[in-house]
C-alpha cells in the first residue's frame, strides 16, 4: 500500500450507521486513530474490518441495522495513481459477500476476537503452528522462481482450453433440449473431464437424434398391439381322419352319386326340410308319390353313407381353411405394424435400448401350408376312397406354432415398450442423462492430447515448486518459532518476571505453577485483556509467508485497555508505538494500524505522543477529523494547574474545571475499575491530603459559590499544588512535556 493515500469510509444500515461516508485528506501516517463513545458504531466498524480477515467471523442478521434487509461496507484507499476498495455487501438470509480490492493482510483485535479466539482456548499461548516465513535470501532460487512462474501460466493456459471446450459442450447439449438442472449436465464440468477414463466409442450424435425424436412424441404416444392368431387344432385332427381315412362308394350308382354331388346342397336342403313334412314337396308344395319318396329315401341314405359324410367335412375344412387364409393376412399386416412400432422405439426409448426382439416369421409360410392343406383336400375330394398323407396337417401346425412362438415371445417386449410410451416424460429425462453422458465422452475423447498436456505441465509444476521449496528452505523461519518469539517478549514487556513462558511447550507458568484450564479463573479482567493482545499480535505471524507480506499488515484494534491500569495502559501505548519492534520487522515494512476507542485519555496519549497523526471522531453516524481542542484539553487543564500552583497565574473561574479535569484523567488511567471520583479521591493517599479537593471539583467546577474579598482563592492554590505535586510524581513525564510546550 502507497505511503500517502487518502482513506475513505461509508457504511450503509450496519448498525446504527445507516449512512456513514467519509473520505480523507492525504496523509503518510500509518496509523489512523478514531475516538467514538459507546454505542455510536465503533464496534461494528472493527467487525466488517474483521469480515474481510474471516468472512465467517460474523451472521449477516448481527450485522444489519434492525428492521433493515440489507446494506454494505466500503473501505477505500486512495494513492497517487488510483483508488481501490474492499467491500461488503449484506442481504439478509444470504452469507455476507466480500469483494477485497486492496492487497493487505487485515488482522483486527476486537472482543469478537476474544470471545472467539482467546476465550475459547483458555487464554492459553497460540501451538501448533505450521509453516514458514520464506527470507529474501534465496536469490539462488530465482531461476526456479522463474519456471515455476511460467510453468503455471501455461498449465492455466491449458486449463483455460479445457474449460473453453466443456463450456462449449455444455451450450450445445442445453442446445439439444436439456436443462441445466439436470444432474447428469451438472456433471459435465472440468473437474470430471479431467479425470474421467477414456471411453472407446462416441455416439452422441445417435443419441442427440434420438433425443430429437424423442421430444417430438407427445405425452400420448399410442400403445402397440400385438396380435393374437386364433387357430381351432380340430382343424388339423379332421385333416388326418379324411385324408387318412378311405370311404366306400357300397352300392349306389356312379351315375346317381353324380347327380346328387353335383347339387348336394340342395339335396340336404331338402332332405332336411323333409323330416318336418314328408307329404309335400317343401319346394313346390305338390304331393308326394311313391316314386318320389323312395328317390327321398335313396337320398337319405346316401347322405348318411360315409362317403357323404366325408364329402360334407372336406367341405367344412374347406372352409376353415379359407377362413384360416384371411386371418394369417391380417395377422400378417398387424404384426408387421408392431413389430415395425417396435423397432422404432428400441431406437427412440432408452429404457428399451439393446432389446432385440424375435424375427417376425410373416404370415407366408402359414398362407402356404393352408393353400396346400387346401390341395390335399381337393384330391381327396377326387378321389374318396384314397388315403393320402397328412404331412400337410403337420406342416400346417408347424406354421402356426411359429407364429404362436413369435406372439408368446414378442409379448415381453411389447409391454416394455408399452411402459416406455406410458412413461414418456421418465423417457425424455433418461435420454437427456445418456446423452450428457454421450457428450462427457466426446468430450473426453476430444481432449484427449489437451489432457495429455496439461497433466505434463502439471507433472512439471509439482516437481519445480519441490525444486523451489528445497531452496527456499535454505533460507526460511519456522513460524511456530517467531510466534513464541514475540508472545514471550510481549509478556515480559507487560508483566516483567511476574509469568514465565516456556517456548518448548507454549506453556504460561505462574511462578512454579503451570497455567492452562483454570487460566480464566486465575487471570484478571485486565490480564486477559493483555494476555488476549498479546496472542492477537504474535498470531500476526500466521498471516505472513515471506517476508515482504509484513509490509503489507494492516491492524485493526478496538479498545485494548479494557480494565486496564495506567501502567498498563502506559504499556499498551508504547507496543502500539513499536510494533514494528514487537514483531521483529525490518525498517521497510510499514504496517498500517487503525486503532478505535471509547476512551478519551487513552485517544489523547496516542495523540499527543505523536503515534497517530491522522485523528478522527466517530459521532451521529459520521466521521470528522479531530480538532486541536479535543485532542489536547487535558494538557491545557494541566498547564492551567501548574500556572497557578507556580504563581504564575492567578485562580479564575475556569480554575476549579482544570482541577477536576487533570484528578479525572487521572482516575481513568489509574483506577477505572473504581465506580465515581470520590472513591478515586478516597483511595489516592496524595489527594486524600487535601479534603477541600473533593469540594472544589463539585463545586467550583460547575460555577457555583462566588468568590468574596478572595476568600476561596487560597483554598484554589492549594488544590492546585495539591494536584501539581501529585502528577510530578506520578506522570512525571506530562508535567515535563506540558511545561516545555504551554508554560516556560
């Protein structure tokens, strides 16, 4: 980060800033200092900060302004040449969305922290950390620094080629008809491409047109019908008994045997007609003689004779068989309709895919058997006294077996397809799963050398950044080290010799005593405060990976005197002050530090110490630079005291607000644990002396009781030489600065 920039904040429904906007003048001061009283929004600054450190740090519901659905945080920096920013943006329900433009690593110590961090652990030393800080000395590696570089611009490269053409699959199969929600799409990405086997065949431009018929069948696509051949077996049996059968001609005559055949079915007719009126002719109605009778008669017992009766059931069969002809050509066309129907889903359906139904025998052979059953009949018929063979009853059956077969075998695949049409839409879903199967395949196979080449180049990447990490561990830091490095120091500074920390086992000891589980109940409120800070600061070190990334921290930290005594205090300003020392940095890293308090005392010595030059208060939800008088009323009050107390000035009726206001700095740097200025007055043996100074900063502080003939003025000087000769003792250090700068 530039050295002069310009730093701006805006804040809208965090909180209670529901429309923070501030831009700076600027400046080359790394630290910015902002002073804001509770509840004004100081902590939820410190937490969007926080967010781009730990974006799971914070709900987005904790966040927001009550009753708001939404907001945002932006943190810019403005430099010579550009202004970047680091935003947040909030939507209730949704986790909080990061977008980190400046290249810094944030680190902010708040009591999110503590709770969360530091709490949790028992206050115990940070273990366990891995890694290292790579050193500037590895000025050997630059030539492995340089592959490494160039080996992963081409492996992005590459895989940036590979991706290209999975994008482009997938817009030709969303082309094709399918939805980006269906899983099997979802699977086409480059992860999988990149591991997926080889598959031997491609066929997805079979399955792109299947799926193109397939989404052209409508919801209702019509059932097949299979068809049934209807086939009577005393067909063939009544074949066997004539053909096989011989039948005698017994004693008519051939003339009267030809007469009567050659109109049989009037005879029968007759005949038959005759056995309800045998006076009268049923056809002209005239009387029946004796010669016409007999004749009758003669006809009855021919058509009784075996020779009639076997001409009769040649007849029947006849007919049965012609009967039996056209019922094998509609069964032929029928069959013909569903087998074709058949094939056409086998190719559409995926669920009958591979199928492979019987071979439809026709209805040709069947027409063929009937045609010569029907020829064996008429030979017969010729000749009735023959026995012929009946081979062709047995080709007959075997015909219609066939067809039987095809129909019990044809069942099965029928109703599967059956299925498929009646569970269109199942179908449609498959098919666009195989077809994004299909697609991963050709995919694959097309980027077979692309793959080829990028697992080469990421061959080569793994074994340069081994290369490169055996050199650079010529020249690194364990971070596990640094970190103990700079915890024990740090606790040293704070507590001296008071706890031990062993760097071997992070372990903290008090005297003899080694701490762990009951450190929140041996610790006080201040001491965690410390302990909390000083694991905050050493824990920077996880954040570093070389060396130049120390210039590039930036801290966030929100009030970390809580219950703090001004020793203490005094401590905590100067670690601020030297961080650089406290974390070992060289002279060119620059860290950045934003420190927000509550605390006016504590605002006022970072300040007038010089440790922050870019000062701000945070008020009514807006941002404004500090003015001289806020920053340094405490050393004016004090100037004030000393002029009198000296002589050198006179008591007014300003004189008795100095007083209060130097004792009252006093007691929040000193004992802020104790509730009300009295009990500071009565626990501070220097200002008990004096009984008038309880009086005087109640009093006089707030214009009442006049001054007659000067009575009170004595009472005045005295508490001010009271309250001078105290701070010389004790804040030796504000007496002397106050005195070089406003009273000598």
């Amino acid at each position: 980060m530039a050295k002069n920039v310009a730093i701006s904040i805006s804040a809208s429904n965090i909180g209670p800033l529901d429309n923070l906007s501030y831009t700076g003048k600027k400046k080359s001061s790394n630290t910015t200092l902002i002073y804001a009283r509770n509840g004004t929004g100081k902590t939820f600054v410190s937490r969007m900060f926080r967010l781009f450190e730990d974006e799971a740090s914070a709900k987005t519901e904790n966040l927001l302004t009550f009753g708001k659905r939404s907001g945002n945080f932006d943190f810019g920096v403005s430099g010579a040449d550009e202004s970047i920013h680091s935003k947040v943006d909030l939507k209730a329900g949704s986790a909080p969305k990061i977008t980190c433009g400046i290249d810094c690593l944030i680190h902010v110590f708040n009591s999110d922290y503590v709770r969360e961090a530091v709490e949790k652990s028992g206050y115990t030393a940070p273990s366990g950390i891995g890694g290292y800080i790579v050193g500037k000395g590895n000025v050997d590696a630059d030539k492995e620094r340089n592959e490494v570089t160039s080996l992963v611009e081409k492996e992005s490269d590459a895989l940036s080629r590979i991706q290209a053409a999975v994008d482009k699959v997938r817009d030709e199969v969303k082309e094709a008809g399918v939805g980006a929600s269906l899983g099997a799409f979802k699977e086409i990405t480059l992860e999988n491409v990149l591991i997926d086997p080889l598959p031997m065949t491609d066929t997805y431009e079979a399955q792109r047109d299947s799926l193109k018929k397939l989404l052209a069948i409508p919801d209702d696509d019509p059932q097949l019908i299979l068809p049934k051949l209807e086939f009577d077996a005393e067909l063939t049996k009544g074949m066997r008994r004539v053909l096989a059968t011989p039948c005698g001609r017994e004693d008519f005559a051939e003339e009267f045997i030809d007469r009567v055949n050659s109109h049989i079915d009037f005879v029968r007719a007759g005949v038959a007609a005759m056995e309800k009126d045998d006076t009268a002719c049923p056809f002209c109605g005239q009387s029946i003689g004796s010669d016409a009778s007999s004749l009758i008669h003669r006809y009855e017992e021919y058509l009784n004779a075996a020779e009639a009766k076997a001409r009769a059931e040649i007849e029947r069969l006849e007919r049965q068989l012609c009967d039996l002809d056209g019922r094998a050509s509609q069964w032929g066309r029928s069959a013909y309709l569903a087998s074709t129907g058949l094939h056409e889903a086998i190719e559409i359906y995926p669920s009958l895919r591979g199928s492979t139904p019987p071979h439809n025998p026709g209805p040709d052979t069947l027409i063929t058997a009937a045609k010569s059953a029907r020829s064996a009949l008429f030979d017969k018929e010729q000749n009735i006294d023959a026995v012929l063979p009946v081979d062709c009853a047995e080709a007959l059956e075997t015909a219609v077996a066939e067809i039987h077969a095809y129909e019990s075998q044809m069942a099965g695949f029928i109703d599967s397809a059956n299925k498929a049409k009646a569970n269109v839409a199942a179908e449609k879903k498959e098919c666009k799963n195989l077809l994004c199967k299909q697609a991963r395949a050709r995919l694959r196979i097309s980027l077979d050398d692309d793959i080829k080449e990028y697992n080469r180049l990421k061959g080569e990447l793994s074994a340069a950044k081994e290369r490169l990490q055996s050199l650079e561990e010529k020249n690194r830091e364990p971070k596990g080290e640094r970190v103990a490095k700079i915890f024990g120091r740090l606790l040293v500074d704070f507590f001296g010799d008071k706890y031990s920390f062993d760097a071997t086992t992070f372990t903290i000891s008090l005297g003899p005593h080694e701490m762990s589980d009951n450190n929140d109940l041996v610790l006080s409120e201040g001491e965690k405060t410390i302990i909390a800070f000083c694991i905050y600061l050493a824990s920077t070190v996880e954040l570093v990976d070389n060396e130049d990334d120390w210039g590039r921290l930036f801290f966030v930290i929100d009030d970390p005197i809580s219950s703090l005594d001004y020793d203490f205090v005094y401590t905590m300003v100067g670690c601020i002050a030297d961080i650089k020392g406290q974390l070992d940095l060289a002279d060119n890293a620059h860290p950045r530090l934003f420190v927000l308090t509550h605390n006016y005392s504590f605002f006022n010595i970072l300040a007038t110490n010089g440790i922050a030059s870019n000062l701000l208060v945070l008020e009514r939800g807006k941002i404004r630079e500090a003015s001289d008088d806020e920053i340094f009323p405490f050393e004016q009050h004090l100037a004030d005291v000393i002029r009198v107390a000296d002589g050198i000035a006179t008591p007014t009726h300003s004189t008795g607000n100095s007083v209060r206001h130097v004792i009252e700095w006093a007691w929040h740097i000193q004992r802020p644990d104790l509730d009300g200025l009295g009990k500071y007055l009565g626990n501070c043996s220097a200002l008990k002396s004096n009984p008038t100074l309880y009086s005087i900063c109640n009093d006089f502080s707030h214009g009442g009781h006049e001054r007659v003939d000067g009575c009170f003025d004595d009472d005045l000087i005295t508490a001010c030489k009271t309250v001078r000769d105290f701070m010389d003792d004790e804040f030796a250090g504000q007496t002397t600065r106050v005195r070089a700068r406003f009273v000598n």
